[in-house]
C-alpha cells in the first residue's frame, strides 16, 4: 500500500478525501488523515479500511515529522502561512507534497533543494489559483501550437451561492473565508494592462470599476480588478500580451453595495475598537458617523452615502440589521473588519440545505494568419450539499488527481511548481469533466478594447 499523509480535514478536504478513498483498492492507498480535531478526521474517513484518522498538530514537531516519515506523499490543506514546516519536513525525508496554495517567497525557495533531491513539490493547484491556470494554459498553448499570437488574456473567477439558495438582496453568501471576503482588495492598488497602457485602481475605488459578464443560463454578473494581475505574464508566456486582466466574480450590484463598507472604513483591519463587545450593530453604524444632536443614525448614513430612501443600497443595508439596538458585537478587542465579518455572517452564512457555485471565465484574444479571433471559455459548478461542496470540489479534486499523477509517475518534472505544464493539466482537466467541472469555449469576434473596430 501507497500511504498518503492529508494535512487538515476542513471543508476544502471533503471531496479530495472522497476521491482518493474512492481510488484506494484499485491504486492501491492508505490514507492518513491528520487534523488538530481527530471527531473531524474520524467524520471524513467514515470508517473506511483505507483510512487512518490521526490527531494532528502541525505545530509540534515531532508529531508532524513522524506522519510525514510513514507517508510516500503528502498533501497539505493548511492555511497557506503553514505549509512552509511541512515543506522543509519533505525535504528532509524525501516526500512530495501537494498544496493548492499560492507560492511563497519561502516555498520558492526550497526549489533548488526539492531538484536535487527529484522532489515534486506541487503548488497552485486548487481551483484559483489552480484550475484557472489549467484551463488557461490549455488554450493558450493551443493558440501559439497553430502559429497565433496572444493579445488579450482576461481571467475571472467567484465563490457565488448557486441560484436556487440565492435568497438576500446582495445576491451573495459566504462560501469560503469570510475574513478574505471582508479583507478582499486591501494591500496594494490593483495593477493590469489593457491595450498596452498600465493601469492601476486603488483600494478607495476598486469596487467601483468593475466589467460584466453574461454566463448563458446564469445571467449577468459582474468582476472587481484582483490584486496584481501582472506576475501571470511570465507565468502564462505572456510578456507581450496587450491586455492581462484577472478579477473575481459577483452578482451586478453586489461591489457597488459593497462600496459603501470601504468608503466608511468598516473593512479596515488596522486598529481595535474601544468597547467593541459591548458595542450594538447601530453603535458600530454610528462610530463612523459624524455627530448631530437630532439626526438619527440611519439619516446620517444616508447622508454622508448620498442614498435616496427608495434607493436600493438603503434596502441591502436594512436587510443586514446594521441598525439593531439589541444585536451585540460580542468580539473583545475587535477591528471594524472582525465586526463587520460577525454582523455579515447573520445573513450571510450558507443555510444547512443551500448549495454554493463555482463560476469561471476566461477571455483569449490572438492574432492568426493576420485576422484577429477571440475564444471565451466558461465554467459553472454548482455543490451537491454543505459538505461536498463546488468550492470543496474544484478545489480538493485536483490536488488529489495531482497527488495520484506524482505517485504514479506521470508528473515527473521536479521542483517547486504551479500546474501550467501539459504533463499536469491535460489528463487532470480531463478527469475533472467527469465530475462535472466542463469548460464551454466559444469562438467570439475580437473586439479588444476600441469600439471603432469594424469587422469584414
């Protein structure tokens, strides 16, 4: 038997866990699965021969390193700030490792020692980042294969609640970390290039420049500009692009209601608020308020928002009970970011029979033979339930294919990577259809950006 160690049993592991225990007699694995809370890890393996659920804490040492020597390879759904010991662990006993987290700088680093040792370390290889990397790099290879060249890439992607759980105004519901949700946007202006000009949107206004998008039988939605949609030239082969564009998905309306949280400083996550435990919802609406002897909280609100009483934008935020006398913070030494996260997650929180959706879209602009084409691929995923979820699917699922691919040679090049090779995206992409994750490309006139273009 092949043993494979999986770090962390949360939400995210669910479908992987259910893939690769799937898979065990057939390939052949003994899955370990270590949490901090073994009543999760016991909950994911469901008593299954192939499986040992193990109590983990990934902050002591000797307990990690001795799961990491049993395993031949080892996946981790750790926070992403966490891989980075497991990481070192696999360099010392010579393991694989599978994360669907970002590259850090001191992941990278370990690139040289995991070659030298013919390790593949794995990264970038859950949904987005990893599916839309996939997705992307099939397309874009296909484009340069026939002799095109690129001229646009745009790449949009969002956590949404599925249409038939879709029962608040905002048109939204948390499917994934509510405090990246609060946070999103904050750390930076938001840097792409349209039509070979640089452009940057600050934080004070990001929420406000957002493009539409149509998804047939889904309707409209709409996109916010990602933090630095840049570092993909390089990645994707795209240094000479015009265009690079990544932003993440909502329903219209959702970042124009959004807006009003940032420009009164509710999602600010610097400093603590003085009695925020005690504090009430309308306590909270008020600190951002500028005093009046007479004025009521919700008249001063929407003064200083400009919203009309029939507006809209005053709806969303009734809906969300800003103004409740009794509702308490109950948060100790909290930020305006930590308060705004509990008072959202009243109305927000996914309800035990509500299923969540994965939408994703890709714009390919390129020239060809001198005439320029454009291709839009489009993904819809919506969750089964509150445990296998699109967001749990379209992530964990390819880690597991990836993890599978490595034990089973398939994968070979090694080093710290992310998924843009044909050896990793071709036969997991393929897989992945098979589980309802289909990629719908449809050939488009080039329009770029220049609305004077006139098509023979």
């Amino acid at each position: 038997m092949r043993t494979i160690l999986i770090i962390g049993a949360g939400r995210s592991a669910s479908s992987l866990i259910q893939y690769l225990l799937a898979k065990s007699e057939k390939e052949q694995l003994h899955l370990i699965i270590g949490d901090l809370s073994l009543e999760l890890a016991q909950k994911k393996t469901n008593n299954h021969p192939n499986a040992t659920p193990i109590a983990l804490d990934i902050f002591n040492a000797q307990q990690r390193q001795e799961a990491i020597q049993k395993a031949t390879i080892v996946i981790s759904m750790l926070p992403a700030h966490l891989h980075i010991e497991v990481a070192k662990d696999c360099i010392l006993f010579n393991k694989h490792m599978v994360t669907a987290s970002y590259i850090s700088e001191a992941m990278q680093a370990l690139d040289a020692e995991a070659k030298a040792k013919g390790l593949i370390f794995m990264n970038e290889i859950g949904l987005d980042p990893g599916i839309d990397h996939m997705s992307a790099m099939k397309v874009i290879d296909e484009i340069k294969e026939k002799g095109g060249k690129m001229l646009l890439f745009e790449s949009f992607c969002g956590g949404l609640v599925a249409p038939e759980s879709d029962t608040n105004i905002w048109n939204y519901k948390f499917t994934w970390a509510p405090r990246n949700v609060v946070l999103a946007g904050q750390g930076g202006a938001a840097k792409f290039i349209q039509e070979g000009a640089y452009k940057y949107i600050p934080y004070c206004n990001l929420f406000r420049r957002t493009e539409f998008l149509e998804v047939e039988g889904y309707g409209r939605f709409e996109a916010y500009s990602n933090r630095d949609s840049l570092k993909y030239r390089s990645v994707y082969g795209l240094d000479d692009v015009l265009t690079l564009y990544r932003g993440t998905i909502r329903r219209v309306g959702f970042s124009k209601a959004w807006n009003m949280f940032v420009q009164l400083g509710m999602t600010d996550d610097s400093y603590i608020m003085e009695g925020s435990e005690e504090m009430t919802y309308r306590q909270f609406v008020n600190s951002f308020l500028p005093y009046h002897p007479t004025d009521s909280v919700e008249l001063k609100m929407r003064h200083i928002l400009k919203i009309d009483q029939d507006d809209i934008m005053w709806d969303k935020l009734v809906e969300l009970d800003l103004f409740s006398r009794s509702k308490k913070v109950g948060l100790k030494n909290a930020t305006p970011a930590q308060i705004l996260e509990k008072i959202l997650s009243d109305s927000w929180t996914l309800q035990p029979e509500d299923k969540d959706m994965i939408v994703m879209y890709h714009k390919f602009g390129y020239e060809w033979k001198g005439i320029t084409s454009q291709i839009d691929s489009k993904m819809v995923c919506i969750g089964d339930d509150q445990m296998y979820t699109a967001m749990a699917k379209t992530v964990g699922l390819p880690v597991a294919m990836a993890a599978l691919l490595i034990l089973n040679g398939k994968i070979q090049t090694s080093g710290v990577q992310l998924p843009i090779q044909k050896e990793v995206y071709e036969p997991i992409l393929k897989e992945l259809e098979s589980y309802g994750v289909v990629f719908n490309e449809q050939a488009m006139p080039y329009m770029g950006y220049n609305p004077d273009k006139v098509f023979n």
